[in-house]
C-alpha cells in the first residue's frame, strides 16, 4: 500500500515537472490582463474567456480560421501523400530488397539533413513553379519532410509481416497489388496510423517552410500565431498569446489521444514478435 502510494506520488510530480509549460501556458490564457502581471502563481484570482474570445475574432489583419484551415489543409497534404507513396515502395524494399542498400539510407538520411539548407533553391522552384503562397505548394514541401519517416515506419511493418502469408496468395492466384491491397495492407494498419499520427504533428509544427513560402493566402497557424503576440499594440498581451498557443496545438493533441491506442499497437508489435 504505501509503496503503492509512493509511485503514484512520483508519477504526480514527474508528470507536473514535465507539464509544467503546458499547464502554465493554460492557465495564463485564462487569467485577465491585469492578473498575468501582478500574479504569477498557477492560481488565478479569476477566470476569464476573453483571450479566447480575442483570438477568435476575425479582423482586417488577423483570421485564426483562415490560419487554422490553412494548417489542416496543408497537413493533410504533407501526411497522406508520403503515405500513399511509401506504401508500394515498402512493400518493395520489404519484399523485392528493392532499393534497400541505397535508395532507403538515401532517403532517411535526408531527414538527418538541416531544412535551412534547401530554403533557397525550394524559394526559387516555387516562385518560378507558382506554388509560393499556396496550401497545394506548402503541402508539397511537408510530404517531403514527411517521407523519411513514412517509409521507414512502413518498411518495418511490412518487413514484421510473415512472407509465408504473401505466398500463399501468390499461390492462390493473388498479385502483387491485389496481396497489397487486400493482404498486407490490412495487417499494417497500425503501423499506418502511426505514420499518420506523426507525419501530421511533424507537418502541423512545422515553421521555417511556412514562413518561407506563404506571405497571407496559405500562412499556417504556427506563423499565424505569431501575429498575435502584438496584435493590441503596446507590447505582448501574454493572455492573448498563450490563448493562440492553447489552440494551435489543440488540433495535434487531440489526433494524438484519439489515436493513442493505434500508436501503442504498432510500438509494441515488433517487440511482441522479437
């Protein structure tokens, strides 16, 4: 019983040590103005809705629904494309060896390299392709981010997947893009929402492209946020700016409990078959 206690106890602390920043960032957008100044404490005197109210109200120079649209728009682009890619390219490295001793560490290295690097050249094709300023060209961009990871998660899933099941279809009269389609990719649906979960938070967070390639149309919301941080003028209005913090990472944090079963399944899967 008290050593019981004790662990619940050490789980309290530790998981308010490592959510201190979140519960703070929450707390001081629920605080008025004049209590995010002279009360520092995680208890406010009272609580207020207004820097929410604020942050959803559409001016001439601020829309969070624009930005928030953009994001989602753009996410989805960068997460499901590398998916729809990976998937047969997994499958052929898994099962042909196809590209496993170059094309495959070509890629995944990519992801090791510094994104700054490819802001001029990518600055350069975009303008002269007409994809700066568009959520189809920030898209393009995050899916290539995103496809290290893609392919690496779903080349694993496939490689945990018996080849004894594949050539049984095979036998059966099944080809290739039948046993894929009805075969493997049943089996490693897991492992896809993962790569869904997590290419879409990469692509959601992502900053330094959608700085670089949108100046309004296609502005994401985590260059949108920054706008709001002097949106009243006369320095940052710290209720307001936590409160857009609070809701541009609502969208990932909530892809992220719902799916959380589906990650856990696909983490534990090549630890249950080893």
């Amino acid at each position: 019983m008290v050593m019981n206690a004790i662990r619940w106890l050490v789980f309290a602390i530790a998981a308010l040590v490592m959510n201190f920043p979140v519960i703070a960032t929450i707390v001081t957008a629920l605080k008025t103005p004049a209590d995010v100044i002279s009360n520092a404490s995680l208890i406010p005197r009272a609580i207020t809705l207004d820097n929410f109210a604020a942050v959803f109200t559409v001016s001439e120079r601020l829309n969070i629904w624009k930005y928030l649209w953009n994001s989602l728009s753009a996410s989805l682009i960068g997460t499901i494309l590398p998916i729809l890619l990976c998937l047969p390219l997994a499958y052929a490295i898994a099962r042909r060896d196809f590209g496993r001793d170059l094309l495959l560490p070509l890629v995944v290295n990519l992801r090791a390299m510094p994104l700054i690097i490819f802001a001029i050249p990518l600055y350069m094709m975009y303008q002269t392709l007409g994809l700066l300023d568009t959520r189809f060209g920030l898209g393009l961009i995050l899916a290539v981010v995103n496809l290290p990871l893609a392919l690496v998660l779903l080349t694993n899933a496939v490689a945990e997947i018996p080849r004894e099941l594949d050539e049984a279809a095979g036998m059966d009269g099944a080809r290739t893009g039948r046993i894929l389609t009805r075969l493997t990719l049943p089996l490693i649906r897991p492992a896809i929402a993962t790569t869904f979960v997590f290419g879409f938070i990469t692509a959601w967070n992502e900053f330094l492209f959608g700085l670089m390639l949108t100046t309004s149309k296609a502005v994401p919301m985590t260059v949108g946020a920054s706008f709001f941080f002097s949106a009243g003028g006369g320095g940052v209005q710290w209720g307001v700016a936590a409160a857009v913090i609070v809701v541009a990472s609502a969208p990932p944090v909530i892809l992220g409990l719902i799916m959380y079963r589906q990650i856990g399944r696909s983490m534990l899967a090549g630890a249950v078959k080893g």
